[in-house]
C-alpha cells in the first residue's frame, strides 16, 4: 500500500478517535446526544479537511513521481522498492548522470581518435559552412598551400588565394560535386568537392590531393616508353631489313653470312638493352644484396682491361664485383666519349675513398651535366655510338646503393672528369 494512503487512513482513525472523545466529552458535560453528535461530525470534518487536500495534492505528486520513475526505469534497469519512490528516482537519476559520464567520455576518446587520424592523412581535408567560410580543416590543408594560419572561419580565398578552387568548392556549396585538378607553386594537386547534407552546419567537403610525385612518376614512364622504344627501333628495323633480304633470296653466300652476322649483332644488342634494364630494376628497386669488404682500389681498377694511368691508391668498403661494374661504365663511356687518353685518380678524402677519371675528349655541354645519369641518356643525340644508353644510370644507382655520390663535371684543360666518392675502408 502506498505510505500516502497509510497516512490518510491513520489520520482518518485518529479524526474519529478526536470526534468521538470530543462527543463523548459534550454528553458527560451535559449535552444533549443530537447536539453532541452534531458537534462531534464538525470536529471530525474540521480535522480531516486539511488533510484531505494534502493527501490529493501529495498522492496526485505522487502519481507525477512514479510516471518520471517508471519512465527512468524503462531508460535504466532499475530494482523498485515500493516504500522508496524518491530512491528509485534519484538512484535511476545518478544512473542516468553516470551513463552520460562515460558517454561523453567514450565520445571525446573517439573523437580525439577521429581528429588525430584525421590530422595524419596524406591529404588535406575540409570542410565548409553554408556560408563559404572554413569549418573544418586538417593540418595538411595548411602544408599544402603554405600557410601556418588558423583556418576556421576564414574563406576560401583567404586560405588558398586560387580562384579555380574557390570555383570548385562553390560547386559543391551549390549541390554539385566536382573534380579538377590545379597547379598550386611546385605542387600539383587534385580537388574533389562535393556537397554534404548530414549536418546543418556543414555544406560542402573537399580533399585535397597532391598529385605532384603520381604526374613526375608517369612523366618518367612515359619518357622510358618513349625512350625504350626508341633504342629498341633501330635493332629491330636492322632486323626487319636482314630477314626481308634473306627472304627475298638471290644471295651470295659471303652476302648471307654477312647478313647473319648483322641479325646477330642486332639480336645481342637488344639483349644487352634487356640485360640492363632488368640489372637497373633490381638495383633500383632494392633486391641487389652487395658483399661489401675492404677493397684497395688501385688493385681493382688495374683488373680491368683498360690503357690508363692510374694515380694514387685508396681503400673503400665496397662490393669489388659491383665496384668494378660501376668503373667499367665509366671507363667505357670515357673510351667513347672522351680520346684516347684516360686518367685515373685515387684519393681518400674526408673519410670518402675517391675515384676521378678524366678524358681529353670535347666535354660535357653545360645543360647537360645534371641529365647525365638519366636512363637512356645521351648526349650524342644521333645514336651513332654503340650501347643502350643505360651504363652511366647503373653505375649511379650502384654508387648511391653503396652510399656514396658521383658527379660529372668539366676540365678547365678540356675533358671531363667523373668523380665517384664511396666509404672509406
């Protein structure tokens, strides 16, 4: 039974325990029964008055209290005590402030998760108001278009001063995704804006991707395809011409040895081109293991089967079969290049074995000194001299495999010189 009708039915016994005494008090005084009687009920109803509006206001504060519990109760699993409704409440109530604790908790952890991986991305990410200003924008946003600025609330403009994408992004305020893609400095970067509809205070998103090593990646596959399919063109034309010919019959048997002769130099030289090609593929892509000990270099290069002079001595922490790959590219394109006369150098220097072999030949142009090394470059743009244009890239890539650095440069005598420093043994 609830305690608001134990209340009422006890202040009704005592009403009627005060009316009796009271009526029976007016008898013993010498009052008539009816007039005692009388009197008793007033007393009664006056007494009970007061407290049957307390007991409907309080029961029907009561009913108020039991919804709000029972209402908590479906929210939390809370055990009723049915003499302790304001426990129930402020238990279900404590429950409710606890459980928000750990929500908010939860909520702050993820979304300290959320802006850290966010703020990590590779691309700049953000987003906008309704209004055009920035309500959102990662760190890489900045890195990108040079700025150290707080973003948040600025335009679009103020952070990237590029008109094409404020373009872009005033698409996607208007409904519209869109891709470009613009020059911002040295930097290529690609723009996907599109329009957000989950928040109403978010309008348009963009990412922001910088493209710039992908467009130098595919420049420099295209420049090897073309490049490639260059050197490949005149063996395979010489080829071409030598079956032709053989088919065509009518030959001396001198003219079809020669011919032979000619299909076999052809076959070997796109040979080699392969050979290279997948000798600088290992070299650049890591595979190559090299077996490195202390070398005298002096010892190494009188191996090889060249005329030169050689000057000095140094010891290098090298690969000696490596090493000796990488003189022979140079002492074979000094021996094209350069003269008949080939110098060799050997110094240690700042704790560098170094290497410089010079030629008397007519140099270097200028402009070309930094392309040297390329793959498939020559300066001999006509391909007259033999080779698949790759030595001078190979033995690069192997000196930087081992550490070192190579440069080229031009003599004030006349010449060139190629200068290898390798660690020091």
């Amino acid at each position: 039974m609830h305690p608001l009708r134990l209340l009422l039915y006890g202040s009704i016994v005592l009403a009627a325990g005060i009316a009796w005494a009271f009526g029976a008090a007016l008898l013993q005084g010498g009052t008539p029964f009816s007039g005692a009687t009388v009197l008793a009920i007033t007393a009664f109803v006056v007494f009970m008055l007061p407290w049957t509006g307390v007991y409907l206001w309080a029961i029907r504060r009561a009913s108020d209290l039991d919804d709000l519990t029972e209402r908590t109760r479906k929210v939390l699993p809370i055990e009723r005590t049915y003499h302790g409704e304001l426990d129930d409440l402020a238990r279900g109530v404590e429950e409710l402030r606890m459980t928000q604790v750990r929500l908010r908790r939860a909520f702050e952890t993820h979304r300290a998760a959320m802006d850290e991986i966010v703020a990590s991305l590779g691309e700049g990410l953000l987003a906008l108001t309704p209004e055009g200003r920035v309500a959102f924008a990662n760190r890489r946003v900045g890195e990108m278009f040079g700025t150290s600025e707080v973003l948040i609330g600025k335009s679009v403009l103020e952070v990237v001063r590029k008109q094409s994408v404020a373009a872009a992004l005033s698409k996607a305020l208007h409904g519209e995704a869109s891709t470009d893609r613009v020059e911002y400095g040295q930097r290529q970067i690609e723009i996907r804006a599109f329009p957000a509809v989950a928040s109403p205070d978010i309008a348009a998103v963009a990412l922001f991707i910088d493209v710039t090593k992908i467009e130098h990646l595919q420049r420099i596959r295209k420049e090897f395809l073309d490049d490639f399919s260059h050197e490949v063109r005149t063996p395979l034309a010489g080829l071409k011409s030598a079956a032709e010919t053989l088919e065509h019959g009518g030959l001396t048997r001198d003219n079809e040895q020669q011919l032979r002769h000619v299909m076999q130099r052809q076959i070997g030289r796109i040979e080699r081109l392969v050979s290279d090609l997948s000798e600088l593929n290992q070299i650049e892509s890591g595979e190559l293991v090299l077996q490195r000990h202390d070398v005298h270099l002096r010892e190494l290069l009188a191996e090889l089967d060249f005329d030169t002079q050689i000057d000095g001595d140094a010891v290098a922490h090298i690969d000696p079969e490596r090493a000796q790959q990488i003189f022979v590219n140079l002492l074979d394109n000094a021996r094209k290049h350069g003269g008949s006369r080939i110098t060799i150098e050997l110094a240690s220097e700042e704790g560098a074995a170094v290497v410089r072999i010079s030629d008397e030949g007519p140099g270097i142009p200028p402009q070309e000194l930094e392309r040297i090394f390329h793959r498939f470059y020559r300066v001999d743009r006509s391909r007259s001299q033999p080779g698949t244009g790759l030595g001078l890239a190979i033995a690069k890539h192997l000196v930087v495999a081992h550490g070192g650095a190579i440069r080229a440069y031009n003599r004030p005598a006349g010449g060139a010189t190629f200068e290898v420093r390798l660690p020091a043994g």
